[in-house]
C-alpha cells in the first residue's frame, strides 16, 4: 500500500509527500493518503509475520520510501489479558495494550520513530517538537540514538520526571513559560523561520500521526486477526484516537480483517475536555478551553483532531467522556492493583472512563474490550505520591514489625 500523497481532510486536495501539514487552499491539515494495495491479503499477512517484532512489521501501511529503519527499537508491546480488572468491572473480556514498553516507556515513540524515518528520507539534520512530555522524552532518545541534534520545547510546569528523563539523552530541552497550547504556536513559528528543522509534530506531521495506526495493527495481530468490540483510548489532540480506527479500517478494507470498526470511546481529564465537551453538546466544533488537570500529558486545551474524534465516536456508537483528578488517581491504583501495570496520569484517566463506561452499563455483556495505556506511571510519581508511601515505618526488630501488623501466628 504506497503512499501515494498528502491530501487535504477537508477538501481533499493532494500535494507531493514534503514536509508540508496545511492546506493551501483551505487550511484543513494533510493526512497521508495510500495507493490500493497491490498484495492479496494472504501476501500482506504473510509480510508482516515475515517482519522484525517491532513497529516496522507494519511497513507496508506506514509512509515511508525505502526500506524502514530506526537505531531504537520500538513497538510489538504485550497485549495483557486483564481477567482481575475485568471482574473488578464486570465485564467478559477486558485486553490491556501496554504502551509503557516501549524504549522511553510511551507509545510516543511510535509516532517518533515514523516521523524521525521519514524526516531522514527527507533530508532533515535536526529533529524538534512541542510536548506535553511524553514526545519530549522519545524526541530526545530516538534524536540521541540516531545521532542527530534535537530541540525540545515544552511547558515549564511540566512533571520533573519527564523533563529530567528528557535531558538525560543531550538534547535542548527548551521550557516554555506557557501552557502546551503556547509552546505549540511558539513551536509553528520556529518551524516557519527554520526550514531545515523537522517538528515532528509540526511540518512532519502527517507522517508522523501515521505511526499511531500501529498502536491498532498490532492489537488485530495479537488478538488473532480479529477486531475487538470496543476501544478506550486517551483523547488530547484527538490524533492517536483517530488513527487508531482509520488504521482497523485499513486492514478491513484490504481484506486483513472482518468486520467493523470497534465502538469508539475516548478519554479526557474533566479539567481539560474541549472534545467530551463538544461530544455531549453534539457538535463536533471543540471549543478551546485552559487546561488545569493532573494528566498533562493530556492537557491540550485546543485540540487540533478534536472534530474528527467527535465524529468518529459517533460514528461507532461509542462517546468521549472525561472524568476528574480524584477518578484518575483511582484509576491509576486500580489498574496497579489488578494487573501489575503502573501507569501515568493519562491512564488513569483511561482506566477511569473505562469504570464510568462499565457503571453505567454502556459496555455490552459479551463484548471484547481493549484499553489503550499510553505512558509509564514513573513519569507522573507526584500524582500518587500523597496516596502511596509506606505502609509501615518501624525499628528494625521484631516487636516493631509484630506491632504493625496484625498477623495470624505462623505455626
Ligand atoms: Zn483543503
């Protein structure tokens, strides 16, 4: 499946595959577009079994030209079958997709490791992005392990695990005073004045959003090349979300798989929910709001696929819901406690929407459900620090310990 061209969301105009991410004619961003494939399934399948266990399996659906590379392995994370959280829930069958594997413990390197591949195919000498942390992280690793200068900007509130964790590969770590919406334009500017420097999330956008299609072949391939029912997903710029349906219905139309895109259900940080919002007002319009939520990660306040996530989950009959601090920090210890996987604000905010989802009995009895846990739980110690300590502290002699806890004698 060659891409083919850039082509407009809006008004479908094509352009040549440069770094380029806005229409000309009338400003909708550029996705990338694919020729029809040119294999049977069967050669496809047979391809991508063939294929290194990592992100690159998938190299027939992903934007590059020649043959795809990266000093950093990423991708093929375990796929958890939740049975503890499930009956914690109520539900049938609950598969955990964790994304807190990956070489800088977030599925941000995905989406690094297509946009840094395909940046070098284009000549780029030096890699940059705006972050809410995450990016900022693989940005800095995959740069460092290909041997290329990186810029990242962030906000400078940001959590300190993330922007130590980030300094540690030698790049610019660039700290904004601003919110992620700030940094952004900052970033839009730099971008405009410096040709010759790949955004990754700015000119090199389009090829960049296609790593996230992975985060959905990889679940099909590991379920067995079927689909699941439904999909929980963090929303923030609303990208991932989308392509992580754009990507099933790829593999469905090339015969790949049978069915339908799973229901769609996103998930947002009450204290930044500009796509739940516009979701339950029943307009894909998101209005921009000022971000004040514990999952940063999460907290762009003008998203810029939010009317497309919209659409999309009411397009599968699913929805985006947002849920506040308290019900992510929940969320967090409640998917450490029934499965072992510690993660980051913005799974707990996933975890939380997937309980509100399961109490309110949206989720039918036999389906097959599949959350997405974007980010490791060591980036974001300070959101559970104040619920996590000690159990005990105590001298070290018996006595102490037999005096707290109250154990049963062991005879
Ligand atoms: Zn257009």
């Amino acid at each position: 499946m060659p891409a083919d061209a850039l082509k407009c969301k809006e008004c479908s105009a094509t352009y040549p595959l440069e770094a380029r991410y806005v229409c000309n004619r009338c400003f909708g961003p550029l996705e990338v577009a694919y020729a029809p494939p040119t294999s049977s399934a069967e050669e496809l399948k047979r391809r991508i079994q063939a294929g290194p266990h990592t992100l690159w399996r998938y190299a027939d659906f992903l934007p590059l030209e020649g043959p795809a590379r990266s000093a950093l392995p990423t991708g093929w994370t375990p796929l958890v079958k939740a049975d503890r959280l499930a009956a914690r829930l109520g539900l049938r069958e609950l598969w955990v997709k964790n994304e807190t594997a990956n070489p800088t413990h977030s599925f941000k390197d995905r989406v690094v490791s297509v946009a840094l591949a395909r940046a070098q195919e284009l000549g780029f000498q030096t890699i940059a992005c705006a972050s809410t942390g995450n990016l900022a992280n693989a940005v800095a690793a995959h740069s460092a392990a290909a041997g290329l200068p990186s810029y990242v900007l962030i906000p400078s509130d940001l959590e300190e695990q993330k922007i130590l964790a980030t300094g540690a590969y030698g790049t610019n770590v660039v700290a904004i005073k601003g919110n992620y919406d700030a940094v952004n334009r900052l970033c839009t500017e730099i971008a405009g004045e410096r040709e010759d420097w790949a955004f990754v999330n700015v000119n090199v956008r389009p090829y960049y959003a296609e790593g996230s299609k992975t985060l959905a072949f990889e679940v099909a391939e590991q379920l067995g090349w079927e689909l699941p029912d439904r999909v929980v997903a963090p929303v923030a710029s609303g990208s991932l979300f989308t392509k992580i349906a754009r990507a099933f219905q790829e593999w469905i139309d090339c015969g790949l798989l049978e069915g339908e895109v799973p229901h769609m259900n996103g998930a947002q940080a009450l204290g930044c929910s500009p796509v739940a919002q516009a979701f339950e007002a029943g307009t894909p319009v998101c209005r921009p709001v000022k971000p004040d939520t514990i999952a940063k990660s999460l907290a762009i306040g003008n998203p810029a696929d939010g009317p497309y996530a919209v659409e999309l989950a009411q397009r599968t009959c699913g929805g985006i819901d947002s849920v506040t601090d308290d019900e992510i920090r929940a969320g967090i210890r409640l998917l450490a406690e029934t499965t072992g996987i510690f993660t980051e604000t913005a799974g707990g905010v996933t975890i939380a929407t997937l309980a509100k989802l399961a109490a309110r009995g949206d989720i039918g009895r036999d389906e097959r459900v599949v959350v997405y846990i974007t980010g490791h739980g060591l980036k974001t110690l300070e959101a559970v620090a104040p619920t996590t300590g000690p159990t005990a502290t105590i001298a070290a002699n018996l006595d102490a310990f037999h005096g707290a806890f109250d154990l049963e004698e062991n005879n």
